[in-house]
C-alpha cells in the first residue's frame, strides 16, 4: 500500500517528515471535526465557542500545510 498524501508544508515551514506526518493526521481530524461542527450549527446544536476553536485550529494547520 502506498502512503499517498495530499499535502505539503507551507514553504519556510521546517518539520521532519515523522512529524509532518503526524502533525497532519492531527489537521485531517481537525478538518473532519470543522465538517461536523458546520453540520451541526446547521441544525442550531452546536455552541458557537467550539465552532470558534476549530477555526482557530484550522486556522493554525493552514498555517503549516497547504491542502
């Protein structure tokens, strides 16, 4: 099986590929959880707060991956 992956670091962004790797199964999850909290303010259950933090965290991996 191959490791196919869909991403690059930002350029300037230093990181071991170990890492990297790792950093980005933290941003895929990120951006799975940011899917659900759209889905969920749809339907008016979701506190804004956590909508905040995931964009603040989706912010951040934006920061150090290009999609």
């Amino acid at each position: 099986m191959t490791d196919k992956k869909n991403w690059h670091l930002q350029p300037g962004v230093a990181m071991s590929p170990e890492a990297a790797n790792e950093v980005a199964k933290i941003a895929c999850a990120l951006k799975s959880l940011s899917a659900y909290t759209t889905f969920a303010l749809e339907r008016e259950d979701c506190p804004e707060d956590l909508q905040q933090i995931v964009d603040e965290g989706l912010e951040a991996m934006a920061r150090v991956f290009v999609w």
